[in-house]
C-alpha cells in the first residue's frame, strides 16, 4: 500500500466534473483506491461517495492504493486532485 497528500488547487474545489473524471479514472486501476478527507474515509472509485466529502480549494486530500499498479494510480489521481483547469 501506498499513499500520499495532496492539495486542491482548482479554485473551486473539486466539484462534480472534476469528480467524474477521478472515478473514471480510478476505475480503470484493478487497486482498492481510498481518498482521505477531513476525517472522512472513502471509496475513490464511488462519485456519490466522493462528493460527500465536499472538497475545497486548499484542503488536504491523502489518497491511499492498495494493489496492482497501485504507483501508477497515485501518479495518474494525483494529477488529477492538483489539477486547476476544471
């Protein structure tokens, strides 16, 4: 397992669209993808589950990957939680 922080950088937060596209492309990953938020734990390949959490600009996302091409995930999601263009 492996896992990592990042900050929100979209100014304003991480909404449905950008949303859609993280469980898109967490689904194309066969790891268990977990995304940390506020002392809230969730499953990132669920939009619903993900939107909950009501992710601001500047807040702390940690996301942790447990399994096959678990570093290639966190690359790929990493760049999508930092991402300021959606």
């Amino acid at each position: 397992m492996i896992s990592k922080t990042f900050t929100i950088l979209n100014p304003t937060g991480f909404h449905v669209r950008p949303t859609k596209t993280f469980v898109q492309t967490a689904s194309t990953f066969p790891c268990k993808i977990t995304v940390l938020n506020k002392g809230k734990k969730v499953n990132g390949k669920s939009s619903l589950s993900m939107l909950t959490l009501g992710i601001a600009v500047n807040e702390e996302v940690t996301l942790e990957i447990d399994g096959e091409q678990e570093e290639q995930a966190l690359e790929a999601l990493g760049k999508l939680l930092t991402d300021i263009h959606e």
